[in-house]
C-alpha cells in the first residue's frame, strides 16, 4: 500500500474515535466531560501508536525496498514497534475505563 492509503486509513480511524468517544451531554459535570475527553485522546494516541506499529512493520521490515532513506536493522525496528504495540495496548485499556460511567457504590 502507498503511503497516502496509510493516511487515510489513520484519519478515518481518528475520526470514527472522535465521533463516537467524544461525545457529552451538556448535563454531564466538568469533571465527566474532563474524564470522557481524557479517554479519548487516550485512544487517540493507541490508535496513532498501533498505526505507526503497523507502517513500520509494513513499510520497514517487509517491503523490499523500505522507508526511503532509512534502513533500520531488524532488531531495531522490532524493538520499537514492541515499545509503540505496549503504548497503544496500555493507552487502549486506559482509555476505554476513563469512558465507562463511574460507579456511585464500590464493593471495598
């Protein structure tokens, strides 16, 4: 795939994120919306980190050519596509308890 197909799959994804994660009524407190709006900018950048992963691993390691300029030993870009795949899993988790509704009554 070239790399403005990469682009537009990033947007759409963002987007779609934003759409559906973003949205707050206006009776919600501040502090609701300042939680809903922390967990979607938490999966904003999961959805950049998982992005980034995929293109170096597409672009990077299995292209014949790869990245223009740049060519990174295969430990190397395994490394950090590892450290952007942790990134992208931790922020995902964090981000989707922030949307869920706090709980009025916990068990402890």
């Amino acid at each position: 795939m070239e790399l403005t197909d990469w682009i537009v799959i990033l947007a759409v994804t963002l987007m779609a994120i934003a759409f559906f994660c973003a949205r707050a009524p206006a009776s919600w407190s501040r502090e609701n919306r300042a939680r809903r709006l922390a967990g979607t900018r938490m999966l904003l950048q999961a959805a950049c980190s998982l992005w980034a992963a995929l293109l170096i691993v597409a672009h990077g390691l299995f292209a014949l050519n790869g990245l223009p300029g740049l060519h990174p030993a295969p430990l190397q870009a395994l490394t950090g596509v590892t450290i952007l795949i942790a990134c992208g899993c931790y922020w995902s988790i964090r981000g989707s308890k922030l949307l869920k509704p706090r709980r009025l009554f916990t068990a402890y």
